[in-house]
C-alpha cells in the first residue's frame, strides 16, 4: 500500500510540475513579462493595436466565453508570447511584442532596443537588416497574433487524454523499478524516484512536441482558410523571422552561432516544437504565389 501510494504521489507530482505554468504560476509569469513604465505601472496596449486584436478576435470567430478568459498585455520580447489555455479556470496570456509599435525603421535606435550583453554598432549591415526585420504590416501583426490566439485556444478535453498513456507508461515503470526495490532503503528509493520522474517528465513533453506539431498544420490551415491578408502576412512574418535571426547570428557572435543556424532557423538540440521556421516561409510563400495565379 506505501509503495502504491508513493507511486501515484510521483505521478500526479510530475504532471503537476509540468502544468503548473500554465495554470496556476499564469499571474506569476504575466507580472514577469510585462512591460513596466516609470511609475512602476503596467504599459497599456496602444489603441490601434488594441483594435488589431479586436479585428483578429472577430476574424477567427472567437466566442465571447473564450475572449473574457484571454489577457492581452504588453511585452519586452520582439515575439509573440502566449502561455495558458482558454479550457482552464485560469484563463490565458497573450504578450505583445514591443515591435508592434514600431511604423519605421528609422525610429529604432539604441535608446529604443538594445541586446543584453552586446554592445551593437547601428552603422552595420546586420545591424541594419535587424532593424528593418523589426517593423511589420498591419498583416503581418494580425497572423502574430492569430497564432497566439489559436494557440490558447487549441487546448481540447481529446489532447489532455493523450497524455494518459505517458502516465500509464510511468506508472508501469515505477512499479518495474520498485518491484524489487527494498522501500526502507532512502538513497535507492530517492534515486529510483528521480529516474521515474525524469522518464515521465520526457514523456510528456514528447507528447506536447507531438501535439504541438500536429496544432501547427492545423493552424497553417485555419490561417490561410482567411484569405489573402493572413497569407500575405505569415510570408511576410517568417521572413522578417528568417531575416531577423541571420542578423543576429553576427551581431550576437559565438553565442549568435550558437543560437541560430545560417538559414534563421534556430538551433535545436532536442525537439523542435513547430516546424522549422524556413518551412513556414516556404510554405505561406507558395500560398501567396498561389494566390497571386
């Protein structure tokens, strides 16, 4: 019966640590990306772009139960920021990137963005292409922010089932481990312990990079199902992407090398989560040269 109730004490901790960020720490993570002005305050959306999310929300037909659980705020980042889902009582986050602001290249100076730990000499090439990957379209912010919307809205009750093998797979390894495992042992116990939950833990986000794959496609699809203006702006977006990352491969120095590949797709020594960004370019520039036929 100890070992029973050790067991699914492990489990349910390990799923636990993996969704606590997205439900419970939400708040925590928000108040931690925001951007702050002087007065220690939170900045507000600018209106414009507050009317943006409105035409994105209205375009992928959003229900009003799903619009009141969603918090937009701003962000530091030059990505889109999302975390949470729609599905919980907890809601979900959406940041936007401080770009959204720019309307010209030449309004970026080093008083207006700056990376850490590098000190970056604005009369470069690179430093140039950087700059100019910073200001997008109206279409390009508009898929930005339809691909954070769908995001936290994609979780399903049919995706959270999928992660009842994983713990069906960890259960089984435990009891494996333990099987003939002298409880009363601490150091085997803790050691055996770390292994289960670092096995599940694995599990699980194999299955996340699985779904999140899958959700990719999916939202390609919904995507360019709008009409020219999201084709338009995802070819644009990634390429602005693609150009952005190139620039920062030099800027950044040996730790650009170590960060991004010579084609803007970032380096992955794991799982890459969505397709590589090279293919969301081709594929949305293939849609447009369609569209353009």
């Amino acid at each position: 019966m100890k070992k029973l109730l050790f067991g699914t004490s492990l489990l349910v901790g390990t799923v636990v640590i993996k969704l606590f960020p997205q439900t419970v720490l939400l708040n925590m993570r928000k108040k931690y990306r925001a951007r702050y002005g002087f007065d220690g305050e939170e900045i507000p959306i600018r209106e414009d772009i507050q009317q943006t999310i409105q035409n994105v929300m209205d375009d992928l037909n959003v229900s009003e139960r799903f619009r009141n659980t969603i918090t937009f705020f701003n962000v530091h980042d030059v990505d889109i920021y999302h975390a949470g889902y729609t599905l919980t009582k907890f809601g979900a986050i959406i940041g936007i990137p401080v770009n959204f602001e720019y309307q010209k290249v030449e309004s970026i100076t080093d008083q207006t963005i700056s990376l850490q730990y590098v000190s970056i000499d604005w009369s470069t090439e690179p430093a140039k292409q950087f700059r100019e990957s910073l200001v997008l379209s109206e279409n390009a912010k508009k898929f930005a922010i339809a691909w954070g919307i769908l995001s936290v809205t994609s979780l399903s009750y049919p995706n959270i089932i999928s992660y009842t093998p994983d713990v069906f797979l960890g259960y089984a390894l435990y009891y494996l481990y333990f099987r003939k495992c002298d409880f009363a042992k601490y150091s085997k116990t803790v050691f055996l312990s770390t292994i289960c939950v670092l096995t599940i833990y694995t599990l699980l986000t194999v299955t996340d990079v699985i779904l999140a794959r899958g959700r990719t496609k999916s939202f390609n699809k919904q995507l360019t199902a709008l009409g020219s203006d999201y084709i338009d702006g995802g070819a644009e977006y990634y390429e602005k992407l693609t150009k952005r990352n190139k620039a920062l491969r030099i800027l950044l120095g040996e730790r650009g090398k170590y960060w991004f590949q010579s084609n803007g797709d970032k380096v992955t020594w794991f799982l890459n989560e969505n397709r590589p960004i090279s293919k969301q370019l081709r594929y949305f520039n293939a849609k447009k040269h369609i569209m353009q036929v």
